[in-house]
C-alpha cells in the first residue's frame, strides 16, 4: 500500500514538474509587456522599423498616435479639436474618424470597428493601426511571439 502511495506522489510530481517546464518553454520567447504592463509592438512600414509609440490594449488591435502614423505614411491628416475627428486624404481615399466612435468613415461610407480611436488626457489620437493601414491598401501581418507588426504597401503605392 505504501509503495503504491509512493508511485502516485511521485507520478503527480513528474507531471506537475512537466507542465510548468513546457509553459516556461512555451512563453520564453514571447516579448511581454514593458514596466508599464503595456505590450508595445515594434512596427515595420515596407521592411523599414518606424517608432510609432504603439501599444496593444485588451482589445487586441493595435493603436498608434494618428500624427505619427499619418506621417510615416506620408499621408495628410488633420484633426478638429472641437468635433474630436481625424480626416485624411490621399489621392481617392478620404478616411474619417472620431474619438470614442466604433465605426469610421472610407470616401462616407460608414465602416465598423474592431477598436475606436481613444483620446488621451494629454491630447494624442490614437487610432487602429490595422483599419487604417489597410483601408490604404496595406497587408498587414502580426508576429506575436516577436511582438511585431509589418504592413507592406502595395509597389505602386
């Protein structure tokens, strides 16, 4: 009886020793979040590494400051403070958001969002990377073992 005791125990403990092994194996080359329990992705824009100041909230999809993605993109952007709404151009393509709304607008036509733009208390826009960067034609392929984001733009673009 002793003995059978004995095998149980020491079975339980090789199976709880196997399973915090293979979660450590699993997570150790995931990046985490930064001191700030952020998760902030590193952007790629055509294999190019821009500082986009990113950060992935619960939602999942990926925000940026409007200013510097529009400006990576070499797009022109505007924002009316009074109606807290972002308007870009670019040649056919006008896109339009407003903070705390879930949809936008592609040349007005209404589109729903995953993850609505979020002023912050200091001011800055962000906006879902994703929707942004394909409604102009982007790919965009996320690597979440590495935490990066590279969105590749048609040659002609």
């Amino acid at each position: 009886m002793m003995k059978d005791l004995r095998l149980w125990i020491a079975a339980i403990a090789l199976v709880v020793c196997l399973v915090f092994s293979s979660t450590t194996l699993i997570f150790a080359g995931t990046v985490g979040p930064d001191e700030d329990g952020a998760y902030r992705p590193t952007i790629y824009i055509n294999d190019e590494k821009y500082s986009l100041g990113g950060i992935i909230p619960p939602s999942g999809s990926t925000l940026v400051p409007f200013r510097a993605l529009f400006d990576a993109l070499k797009i022109e952007a505007s924002f009316d403070n009074t109606t807290k709404t972002l308007t870009a151009v670019n040649d056919d393509l006008t896109l339009s958001l407003t903070a705390g709304q879930m949809y936008g607008f592609i040349n007005d036509e209404k589109i729903a969002l995953t993850q609505g733009p979020a002023l912050t208390d200091e001011g800055v826009l962000y906006v879902n990377l994703r929707f942004i960067a394909e409604a102009y034609g982007a790919v965009v392929a996320f690597d979440k073992e590495a935490l990066s984001i590279a969105i590749h733009f048609p040659e002609n673009s």
